[in-house]
C-alpha cells in the first residue's frame, strides 16, 4: 500500500505567523494561521483538514461494507465536526461528529444502521482516532 504524504510550513510567531498546507498529489494547498483555527478568517485549519479525512475515509468505508453485504449505494454523504478545546495549558480534539446521509435500494434502516456503525469502528482514520470520542448520526434517504 503507498504512503501519503502532506506538507506543511509555518513561519513567525504563533500569533502572528502564518503557515501553508499543501498534499503531495497537489489536489490542495491552503493557507492557515492563528485566526483560521481560533477564530473565524477564511484559510484552513488542521481541525477541519482532520474532518475531511474522516469523512472521506467513513464515506469509503460504508461503501465497501455495505458492497459486501450485496448493497450498491447511490450515494453516501458524510460531513464530520471536529470539536477543538482548551484542556488544562493546552488545546485537544474532544469530540468528532459524523453525519451520513445515504442513498441506498432495497435496504432497511437496520441494516444501513450496523452497516453505518461497522464503517465508523472499521475506516482506518477513525481507527487512528481511537482515542477520541466518535459520534455517528445515520440518516438512509429514500
């Protein structure tokens, strides 16, 4: 299996120094900085690069469980919140919510449902999230 790679450069002081990400395969580089992640100015932050990840890797996830139960989805929608709090001197990811949509025939909520949850312990970024709590919202659109 390859190895992914991403970059990323801050130059200057963590107030008022900036920073860019940038992945390997060029598909993205941003901007981040102090108020990207703490406050609110357009750019990027790690949170919501994290996010990304995760909804990405769940949407996969469920697609390939849900294949090898014998389901074809249509569609598979997953948005991930990624709670970022000051925790003693510092600051820690608290809490990651994921909220899936999907589109999928002739299937029922129960099933969708241990299907939505296998892929949440099963993709290999919540499984390098272990450590922090994960959430999951499963919504089957008809």
């Amino acid at each position: 299996m390859p190895t992914r790679n991403a970059e990323a450069v801050w130059e200057g002081g963590l107030k008022d120094g900036q920073g860019r990400v940038k992945l390997e395969s060029g598909a993205f580089e941003g901007k981040y900085s102090f108020s990207t992640r703490f406050e609110n100015s357009p750019g990027t932050n790690p949170e919501e690069l994290l996010g990304a990840a995760h909804a990405s890797c769940f949407s996969m996830a469920l697609s390939a469980g849900l294949g090898k139960a014998g389901f074809t989805p249509q569609q598979v929608k997953t948005s991930a919140k990624v709670s970022l709090e000051k925790v003693g001197e510092g600051f820690k990811v608290t809490r990651i919510q994921l909220q899936t949509e999907a589109k999928i025939p002739n299937i029922d909520d129960k099933t969708f449902q241990e299907q939505a949850q296998r892929a949440k312990t099963g993709c290999p970024i919540s499984q390098a999230l272990a450590a922090t709590p994960i959430e999951l919202e499963a919504r089957l659109v008809k």
